[in-house]
C-alpha cells in the first residue's frame, strides 16, 4: 500500500516538472514568433515631426577668407648699363647667394673688375654722370651719398660738381675700390691747356717788357744831345742876329742864314720838348691787353679741362633700388659669364602675403585690418596692408563667404583687386615655414557689439510680403507658430534675430525643417543593407 503511494507520487512531481518546462518553452517561442499584423505595424515608418534648435545668445563675427601666396614684399628685377664699358660686360666676381641681404653701399656685382654698387633711389640709372651735367639724377645721387653720410654739395642742387665728385671719391673708398678715373685722353687735354697757359704767359711778359721800353722816355745820353743841339742852334742864330744888327762890307748881312738859323733853333728846341712829353705806347698797350685775353682764355680751356677730369660715376658701376635694404631671391649672373642687363632679382627684407578678392570684397577691407592664418595648427596675425587694382589678378581660390574650402569660379581681373598683408615678428622656423606657400587669411569684416540673439539660416522662412519670419515651437499640446523677425548680421550659418513681433529669448525653440522617415524606416526594414 505504502509503496503504491510513493509511485503515484513521483508520477505527480514528474509531470509538474514537464508542466513547467513546457510553459517555460512556450514563453520563450513567443517572444521569436512576430503575428504579420505586428511585423507590419513595425515596419511603417514613424510620424513625420518637426526639426527644432533653440534660439541662441552669442556673437556674431562676419569674415573674408582669402587665399594668398606667401613671399617677400615689393619684388624687383635689377639691371645695369653696360654700354659704356666697350666691350662684353664679364662677371669676375661679387656673385652674391640667393637669401643675401642687400643695403646702400652694398656691392651687387662685380663686372670686369669694378664694382655696382647699390644705392637708394626710385629713378633708374640712365647714363654716366660727370662734373658739369645736370638733372634729377645728380639730385639723387645726392641724397643717397648723404644718406650714408657722405657729403656731396648742395643737396637741392642739380649739378655734378667738385664736391658731388668728392662725395663719390668717398663712396668708392667706403666699398674698397679704386675710384674711376675720367680716362687718358682727357687727362692728355688737361696738359694741353697747361702748356696753353705757360705760353700765353709768356706772350704776356714780352708785351709788357715793350711797354714798359717804349713808355721809360730817352736815354739820358740823347737828353744831352738834344739839349747841346739846342745851344748851338742858338749860338748860331745869335751870331745870324748880331751880323745883321751890325752888317760890314766883310761880312754883310744874310737873311737866308739868319732864317736857316731861327729854323735850327725852333727844331733843336721842339726835339727837346718831345723828349720830355710822354711816349705813345698804344701799340704796345694793345699788345699787352691782347696777351692778357689770351691768357685768360687759356686758363679757363685749363679749368675746364680739369673740371672733366673729376671722379665721374659710370652708368655701369651703380644701381639705384626703391626701400633698402633687399633680399636676394634669384640670381642670373655667374662667374666668367656676361650680364646684358637684368642680372638679379630682389625683393624686401620683410615676408608678406599678397592674394585678390573682388572688388566688392576688397571695398570691405581697410588697411590697418587685423586677421589672422594658420600655421601648424596656431594663428599667426596678419595685417592689411595694401589694397590695389590687380595686375595679374591669379584664379580666385576660396573667396569670402566659402564654406569647407569649395573653391569660387574667378572673377573677370577687372573686377578683382590684389590684397596685401604683413606679418609680425617672425622665427627662422616660421619663415622657412611660410616661405613660397599658399595659406588661407581669414579677415574680420564686421561683427555684432556682443552677444545677441540668433538662430540657424535655415530657421528663416520668407513671408507672403518677402519679410523674415520663424517658426515657434509649440509647447503643452499648442500648435507651433510663425513670428515675423528682423534679421541683421549673419555669418557662419547664422543670423541676428534684430527684433520680433513676438518676444523671443534664448532657449526658445524654433523649427528648422521636418524629420525625414524615410531612410530610417529603410534602415529599420533591412539594416543589413545599410550596413553594406
């Protein structure tokens, strides 16, 4: 009996355990089995509803994103006048290395064996200068000699004289060369007009030796034969006289030898009175004031002659460079071969960077404007300093207003001005960095007077009379609604929120588009595919 009992109760226990199994079975294969009617409940896309962003407090900054190349300012081309030299132009030395520094007074080349020296000045070397020419050149060479405090004459004069000739004498001096020479055939016309002047010198001594002969009067051995012709002319005529006072038949009276003898004493006398006056030396005063001329003119063929002889500047041996000092960027010459003209290429000392924008870009920029680039990672100011009509305006890169670098179609080079920033104090490292690259500049052009209200461009909708309206977010179950705004600066995907028919304060929520399902209930049906 007992053991009937126990049977029947582990029949029970057996057949609760597969109960529970069983149920335990079906839960599960319940939760992996989907009805149609849920799996396409499942699959239909959500309830399309709205995109919101919440209005915003912050500045707006409006800016100009220009691209520009990375160089050293003010590029120039250098050439010197060789057609003085009379003959092929050959380098000997002096070739200086791309990076050198160029000031005044530097020696740029060496060309058969004479210096170009570099000195300031706008106005280009056009010819040789000597004593005597005149012009706008000498006033500048002028002005460079007293920029290194060399004196050179009167700075407002115009004219090649002894000083400025002093002044280049120094020059030379200062660079260790020989100054140039005026050459062997005026040296040779120089003492031909020396020789010109002993000569007339000595034409003049002769004349005046005569003058002074024919004004000294008699000698003194003629005064007393004149004066004893004068006494026996008279003794004579005194004898005549008493004769004829007294005649006798032995001596009778004759008028013909008293009149021979009053004429002997009139021409003893007249003899003697001419020997006392004062002798015509006209001729000889005439000879002495021609010699006179002559030595004169001599002298002035002499200081004219010397004049030419004073330390020139040949045409070949200087040039003048706007802004010193300069940076040597290429050089053309070399060592044994010959320059025709252009022989180097010079920039400034300072590194710049010249882009273009447009013409209504450009009109946005004022020089003096800060911006900044970047490099590695770190900005770098930048100031505007030059705004100018483009020569060769290059193909607009990224242009104000782009966004994520898509670069702009070129405007017409009519319509486009070339910009120029500086940097500031620069390291080796940066410069070395910089040099010869392409970098974007980014310009503030305007921006808001602190923090304002603003919203995504996207929330502005346009109104039925083309004003700017937003939508407001509903909130607790009310609808959303549509508030008409004034809009002011925008910049960087958002505008200003100026005014408001309706109050609008930060953290208000503002529709900005409708949440697309579509791709979502896609993925929804089949992500595998999304995936791939």
């Amino acid at each position: 009996m007992s053991t009937q009992v126990a049977g029947g109760r582990r029949t029970i226990v057996v057949m609760a355990v597969v109960a529970v199994v069983c149920l335990a079975a079906g839960l599960g294969l319940s939760r992996l089995i989907v009805s149609p009617g849920k799996d396409a409940a499942d699959a239909a896309p959500p309830t399309a509803g709205p995109i919101t962003v919440p209005v915003e407090s912050r500045v707006i900054d409006n800016e100009l994103v220009i691209r520009g190349d990375v160089g050293y300012e003010d590029p120039l081309a250098l050439r010197v006048e060789t057609g003085d030299l009379g003959g092929p132009a050959v380098v000997t030395g002096q070739v200086p290395e791309v990076g050198t520094e160029l000031g005044a007074a530097s020696v740029a080349l060496e060309i058969v064996g004479r210096p170009v020296i570099v000195l300031p000045g706008d106005l280009p070397t056009y010819r040789s200068l000597r004593a005597g020419v005149s012009g706008p050149d000498v006033r500048q060479l002028k002005a460079a000699l007293g920029s290194l405090g060399i004196g050179a004459g009167d700075p407002a004069g115009d004219t090649y004289d002894a000083a400025t000739a002093a002044g280049v004498r120094a020059l030379y001096q200062r660079v260790g060369y020989e100054p140039p020479s005026a050459g062997e055939e005026l040296q040779e016309a120089v003492a031909a007009a020396r020789d010109g002047v002993r000569a007339a010198q000595d034409g003049l001594a002769a004349a005046q030796r005569e003058l002074a002969g024919a004004g000294g009067g008699p000698a003194r051995s003629t005064i007393i034969g004149l004066d004893t012709a004068v006494a026996v002319a008279r003794a004579m005529l005194a004898d005549e006289q008493a004769r004829c006072a007294a005649p006798t038949e032995e001596v009778p009276c004759s008028q013909i030898d008293l009149l021979q003898a009053q004429g002997a004493v009139a021409q003893a006398e007249a003899e003697r009175a001419e020997a006392d006056s004062p002798a015509d030396t006209g001729a000889q005063r005439a000879a002495v004031a021609a010699a006179q001329t002559q030595l004169a003119s001599a002298r002035e063929d002499q200081a004219e002659a010397q004049t030419a002889t004073l330390t020139p500047l040949p045409a070949s041996e200087v040039v003048f460079v706007p802004s010193l000092p300069r940076r040597v960027d290429v050089v053309s010459a070399t060592r044994g071969g010959t320059v025709t003209g252009e022989f180097m290429s010079v920039s400034g000392a300072t590194i710049q960077i010249t882009g273009s924008a447009t013409r209504a870009d450009a009109e946005l920029l004022t020089v003096g404007t800060v911006g900044e680039i970047a490099l590695d990672g770190q900005p770098l100011a930048v100031t505007v300093a030059e705004v100018k009509d483009a020569v060769d305006a290059p193909a607009a890169g990224q242009e104000a207003g782009e966004e994520g670098g898509t670069e702009q179609p070129a405007a017409p080079k009519g319509d486009r001005r070339s910009v120029v920033f500086t940097l500031g104090a620069l390291t080796q490292e940066q410069v070395m960095a910089l040099q010869n690259t392409n970098v974007r500049v980014r310009v503030p052009v305007s921006s808001t007077e602190g923090e304002v209200l603003a919203v995504p461009l996207a929330a502005l909708t346009a109104g039925p009379g083309g004003e700017s309206r937003v939508e407001l977010a509903g909130a607790d179950g009310k609808p959303s609604s549509l508030v008409t705004v004034t809009t002011g600066l925008a910049a960087d995907g958002y505008v200003e929120i100026a005014g408001a028919e309706t109050e609008l304060v930060a953290g208000d929520l503002v529709v900005v588009g409708v949440a697309d399902t579509t791709k979502t209930a896609e993925a929804d049906a089949d992500p595998g595919e999304e995936d791939g």
